[in-house]
C-alpha cells in the first residue's frame, strides 16, 4: 500500500476510534504555514491535537518515534495558531494515536495504542 494511503486509512481508523471513546471531531487535516495536524477533537476538557502514525508493525520502531522532537515542534505552533485564531476555555492536549495495521487496509482489526499528552507539554 502506498504509504500515503496507509496513512489516510489510518486517519479514518483513528477517527472512528476517536468517536467510539466519545470524542468530537472539530477538524481533521488542519493546515498552516507552520505544519500539519491530523485531527483536532474534543473531549470533555480536553481541546486534542493529535497526530496519527501508521505501521505494519514494530520491526524498525513504534509509530510514536517518527514524532520527532522537530515535528512536535511544528504541530504545536500550528496549534498555537489554531487557538489563537479560535479561543477555546478547553485545556489543550497533544496525543499520538498509533495505528499497527499488518495487511495494511485490509487489516480487519488494527492495533490501536491511544497516547495521551504524548508531547509532555
């Protein structure tokens, strides 16, 4: 599978995990000059961005290592863009949701690992 692909399979994964555990989606796919987010959801008190990483599997790393310290950098600026334009009394949060998907999108269950707060800030 075309890695971009994978990557929007796992995106669609990712968001119907999100809804399942009760999250509202706000945005998905948000752009700035300053990067990327995957997804933007809220929870009770939580206003998540989340960046979603997509593997067959472990063999060289987990998802959450290709979430450089470089590409947090970049996803919280586009956040700080984000709710400086959208003010929100929602604590903000940074999330990883690995996808491990061996068949790729014919996995019928892929492995979901949900890590919250993922960036420490």
């Amino acid at each position: 599978m075309d890695p971009r692909l994978r990557g929007k399979w796992g995106e669609g994964v990712a968001l119907e995990y999100l809804k399942n555990k009760g999250y509202t989606v706000v945005r998905t796919g948000f752009r700035s000059r300053f990067g990327e987010i995957d997804i933007i959801a809220n929870s009770k008190e939580y206003l998540t961005f989340i960046e979603v990483k997509t593997r067959k599997n472990t063999n060289f790393a987990h998802a959450k290592e290709y979430v450089s310290k470089s590409k947090q950098r970049k996803i919280i600026s586009t956040a700080n863009y984000w709710l400086m334009k959208r003010p929100t009394k929602l604590q903000p949060r940074f999330d990883v949701i690995e996808i491990y998907a061996k068949d790729g999108e014919l996995t019928k269950e892929p492995e979901i690992i949900h890590i919250e707060n993922a960036f420490g800030v």
